[in-house]
C-alpha cells in the first residue's frame, strides 16, 4: 500500500530483503479492518511478509494443510515436540488455525516458511508465546520447525535470522527466548548460530521433558550486529 509498504535490504550477512506493513499501520487495519490502512487478512490481520535469500516467509493458506500434514505425521520431525506423537490431518488443520490466531491476537506469529526456487512449502519459523513452560512468561519465543526432506542445507538458520531481526527490530521487542528438547541438538545449533545464549534448563509441566531456554535480548542483537559491521 502506498505510504505504508517498505521494502528493505539488509546487510550481505543477513541477506534478505523484509517487505512488511509500518506498526502504526498494522494497528489501525486490525482495528479498523480498513484496507486503505494496510492489507487485512480474513478479520483482523495485516500482511506481513520477510523473504530471505531461499525462502519466502508468509502467510499461511487453506491450501498449506495438505502440504503440512505428512510433516507432522513424521516421527522424526515430532520426536522433540510434547511427547513426540505425530498429528492428523485434523489436528495439523487445527494448529494451522491457531497459528493464524495468534497473528490476529499478537501482530506476530508463526510464518509458512516457502522455497522460492519451486514454491514448496518447508515448514515454518517465527514468533509464538511459549504458554506450555508458564515460568519464562512474559516471552515470545523464536522457533522453527521444517519437514526432514529439508534439513542440512541452512535453512532453519536462514529463516531464523529474518525471524530475529523481525521481533527484535521491526517488532520492538526487547528479549526472545529460544526452548529445545535438551536432546534436539540441531535446534541447539541454530540457536547458537542466530546469536542466542544459554539461559536455563529446566522442565516442562505439561510432559516433564527437560528443555533448554536460550535467549537473547534486543541490546545483545545491536552489540552482535555492531561488531561484525566494523
């Protein structure tokens, strides 16, 4: 929308270019539903979209359930999350619902992570509020979670590192936190890659698996980013 829509190119390092609605401007569409503030989304969401060197962050479609579903029916993909039962068709649809949700509840959310070279869909990154571990709350969490057919080539961290910048920088928030099963080393290995630091371990009520929470708060970004700019 003119006036409202920016399109911007980050560094080489981050190599990505974010298009995405001004805060002020998200607002005013969600509470309006007022197209010419801004592009709503069914009631009350705004696009928004961040796009990486490989992968197209969006938002999510009817059509992503079908492409979702053999994902969480994957034992290997659900083995860190809850207790690692796989979901159903319904149960994906379910969750595809409540991740739609929560953009129109919090302005952030979960992104439908799609490969640009083919338009495959890969999984998804992006913010969520950790309600399962109660005790890092107040927190918005950065995760991830993409098919096996996807895994080795970087682009958990690719997606990651657009997911960062767009809580901490273009969402104003002052801190996120990062939790893995403490066996799911590729997570860890993400989370140190984007620049996040150990913060606890502990366990989750819900299931009693033990987790690491890694965080990382908005000044640490900037001191991050500062230095590999000099």
């Amino acid at each position: 929308m003119p006036g409202f829509r920016r399109e911007c190119r980050a560094t080489s390092r981050d190599s990505y270019v974010r298009t995405y609605l001004e805060v002020s401007a998200i607002r005013r569409a969600a509470e309006t539903g007022d197209e010419a503030g801004g592009r709503v989304v069914g009631d009350n969401q705004a696009m928004i979209e961040l796009r990486t060197e490989r992968l197209l962050l969006r938002q999510w479609r009817d059509d992503d359930v079908d492409a979702l579903a053999p994902m969480y029916a994957d034992p290997e993909v659900m083995r860190y999350i809850r207790d690692g039962s796989v979901l159903s068709r319904e149960e994906t649809a379910a969750h595809v619902d409540r991740m739609r949700q929560h953009w129109a509840e919090h302005g952030h959310g979960l992104f439908a992570a799609e490969l640009l070279a083919t338009g495959e869909l890969t999984g998804w990154v992006g913010l969520a509020v950790p309600l399962f571990l109660p005790e890092v709350l107040p927190a918005v969490e950065i995760g991830w979670r993409l098919g096996r057919s996807f895994w080795g080539a970087g682009l958990a961290t690719e997606g990651a590192r657009a997911a960062l910048r767009f809580g901490l920088v273009d969402q104003g928030l002052g801190r996120l936190v990062s939790i893995r099963h403490v066996d799911n080393v590729r997570s860890a290995r993400v989370m140190e890659k984007i620049g996040l630091t150990f913060d606890r371990r502990t366990t989750v009520p819900g299931n009693g698996s033990t987790v690491d929470v890694f965080a990382i708060t908005r000044e640490e970004y900037d001191r991050r980013h500062d230095s590999a700019d000099r």
